[in-house]
C-alpha cells in the first residue's frame, strides 16, 4: 500500500503537527506501508534549509519540499499543487494534514481529479474557536472549496472525541473517525538535572512548572504567567520556577518576557528544546502546563504523560476528559485566578503529584503507542481502499470501518 501525506509545512517552529507527521510516517513504515510526505519548505520569515523537488530523507522519513511563495499562513505552492496534479494517482491513498490552507486544497482537487480517496486531518482547525479565529478569510474559503474537500473525504480523522464532537456538532460533518496520535514511551527512572545541563537551559535546581509549547497567543501563557506570579508571591512557594519552553514570533515572545518581567524573577525562557535537553527537562518537571484556549489534541500533554509528569490543563485542551477520567493531573478553567487555584493545589501535595503522574504513564503505555495508532491507520484505509474498489466495481458499499480506538475519549 502507498500513502502520500500531505502538510503544509513541517518546520520545527510549527509544533506538534509537524513533529507528528513524521513519527506517523515511521510508524506506519515500521508496519509494511509505503509512505511519502509531500510539503513546503515554510519556516516562518525564512524556508527551511533543504533541496526542493527531490525525495530526501528528512527527519527519518521520505519527504519531498517544494518552495513556499507569498503569504505564510496560505502556504501557497504552485509547484507542489502541480507535482500533486502529476503524481497523485500513483498512491493508493492520501492522507492530509490540516484544512485551510494551498497544499490541502491542491491534494484534494489533485485526488478528486485522478479517483484517488483521501482522508483529511484537520488539527483542531474546525472547532468553533479556531473558525472564529480570521473568520472573514475562513468563511470564504469554506464556501469556495473547504466544505466540498471535507464532503468528499473518505474519511475526516480526528485524535479526540472532542475534537469530532465540537467539529461534527457544528459543521453537520460525517464519516469521522477517531485515531489518537501516539507517544514514545521512555524509561522509568528520572534523573537528576546536570549542572551544565541546568546552566545551559538557565533552570535551577529547585521544583518547576513547565510550559512546552510553541509561543503563540493561543496557548494563553498570559495568564498561566499572572497566575504562576500571584501563587510565588507567598514565601511556601517561592523555591519554585516556571520554565516556559518554546519558540515563536518574536514581537510576540517580547511581550511575554516583559509580562514576565512584572510578576517576579522565578519565570525562565529556555527557547526551543530538543533531543536529550528536552527529555531531560521534562522529566524532571514537576507539573506540565498547558493552558490553552484550544487545543485539539495537546503534544506535550501525552510526552508529559509518558515521561511519569503530572498535568494541568485546560478545560479547552481536548484531552481533559482523559486526565479527569484516569485523575493523571488536573483541569483548570482559562482565567489567571482559576489558574492559580489549580497551581496552588497541583504544586502544595508532592504525593499527589506522584500518583498522578504514575497514572499518566499507565494510560500514554495502554493508549498512546505509535504501533496502535499505526495500526489503526492501516485498518481505515484498507477498509477505505475497500470500499472504493467495491464502488467502483458496482458492489454495495461496506462503509468506512471505525477503529477500536475511537471507543475511547482519546
């Protein structure tokens, strides 16, 4: 079986979509299937480093880049819009990563054109907050040409039930199926921060709340920060340090290190980690944070997960129900005094923290393995290839099969 992935950019600066496509990709290999990703070489103000219009290796998984031209946020590539036209009907099927953007729009006419079925992914961009979100632009796009590539999916995948219920419950969408996204799963034991290490990285010895994320204004830093300033005011809390982990524009970044700068000195920015320095701060975490105003699924919350740490989380990052369910951290509201209530109590019971954490592990090695989610692809779109071929050959169609995985709120 050859499936083509389709994104429209993969850069770092991204975050987790980008970083998922290719430990999808992986996975999906490990399992037997063919896979090629097809994007652009966006990277912010700049373009990745990398040779355009040639298979290459990137990030252990077969990629092709092709140039990035005008705006960012469209992503617009006349030269992967005409590859895909070309080169779609080679696949047996093509899976698409996000909706309102040039590469997504051009792989669905490209699939539409040569019979070939697709599914979408659409990262959480049709809840309603996310629509709300350059709505004048959404709306016309939706109208023009989204709503037909979402209507003739074979399939819309989704990682959470939530995410499916706020998409399908506004947009009167159909055929979608659950697949959670998985995890790495590292060893058990967390070590202790090396003092070079903890130079390097500027975070101090004491206990830490980490925010792992790019910087974005959806993510709400704002009033993780007031609230994380307000709790370390009191002398019970004042040893502890919010390290805040991440990258994005810098006017933007500006601002929260000025914000910062008004509630105290306890709050630390790393830039973007990677490799051993990332997992060794987040191992050595004691809470993780993500507050977002939405977030369809939450990268970090599952590493988090994985790697034995507690969370807190928003009641807007769809994996709430999860961490409610299996008590693997807490759920806080969006406001700083919520916040900080929450904070106050995650960070007053170590104990707690300890058995929240053990919890969060168990459910990311139960629920969250590449080689399930892997698995999971493969039964949809053999059920998929299946049922096109039935349609093509006059049979009754089989409809599309729904994974076991989507029995779950993951």
């Amino acid at each position: 079986m050859r499936v083509l992935h389709v994104i429209p950019a993969v850069a770092p600066r991204y975050g987790g979509p980008s970083r998922a496509v290719f430990e999808m990709s992986r996975a999906l290999s490990g399992s037997g299937t063919e896979v090629l990703i097809a994007t652009t070489n966006a990277d912010g103000p700049g373009r990745l480093t990398v040779n355009t219009g040639e298979t290459l290796s990137f990030q252990g998984a077969d990629t092709i880049f092709f140039p990035q031209r005008l705006s960012e946020r469209f992503t617009y590539s006349p030269e992967l819009a005409r590859w895909l036209r070309g080169n779609a009907g080679r696949f047996d099927l093509v899976h698409i990563h996000a909706v309102f953007s040039h590469p997504c729009l051009a792989a669905a006419r490209a699939c539409q054109r040569s019979g070939v079925p697709y599914v979408v992914r659409p990262l959480g961009s049709l809840d309603p907050w996310s629509m709300k979100q350059k709505s004048w632009r959404k709306s016309a796009l939706w109208h023009s040409s989204v709503r037909r590539l979402l209507r003739q999916a074979a399939a819309i995948h989704y990682t959470t039930k939530e995410e499916q219920r706020l998409a399908e419950s506004t947009l009167g969408l159909e055929r979608g199926v659950v697949i959670p996204l998985g995890i790495e799963i590292p060893e058990a034991d967390r070590g202790v921060l090396s003092s070079s290490l903890s130079e390097s990285v500027g975070v101090g010895n004491g206990p830490y709340v980490l925010a792992l994320s790019r910087l974005h204004p959806k993510k709400n830093l704002e009033s993780l920060i007031q609230a994380f300033g307000a709790v370390t005011t009191g002398p019970d809390y004042s040893k502890w340090q919010l390290v805040i982990a991440g990258d994005g524009e810098g006017e933007y970044v500006a601002r929260l290190k000025a914000l910062a700068a008004t509630v105290g000195k306890r709050i630390v920015f790393t830039g973007w980690l990677e490799g051993a320095v990332k997992t060794d701060v987040l191992r050595n975490a004691q809470l993780v944070a993500l507050t977002s105003l939405q977030e369809n699924f939450g990268l970090c919350v599952a590493e988090a997960f994985a790697c034995e740490v507690p969370v807190l989380i928003s009641d807007r990052v769809n994996l709430a129900s999860d961490v409610q369910e299996v008590n693997a951290g807490w759920v806080t509201g969006l406001g700083p005094k919520e916040i900080e209530e929450t904070l106050i109590e995650a960070m007053t019971d170590a104990p707690e923290r300890e058995r929240r954490g053990r919890a969060g592990r168990e459910f990311a090695s139960s629920h969250l393995s590449w080689t399930t989610a892997a698995g999971e692809l493969d039964k949809l779109y053999r059920a998929i290839l299946t049922q096109s071929q039935n349609a093509s050959s006059g049979c009754e169609s089989l409809g599309i099969l729904r994974p076991s995985a989507s029995k779950r709120s993951t």
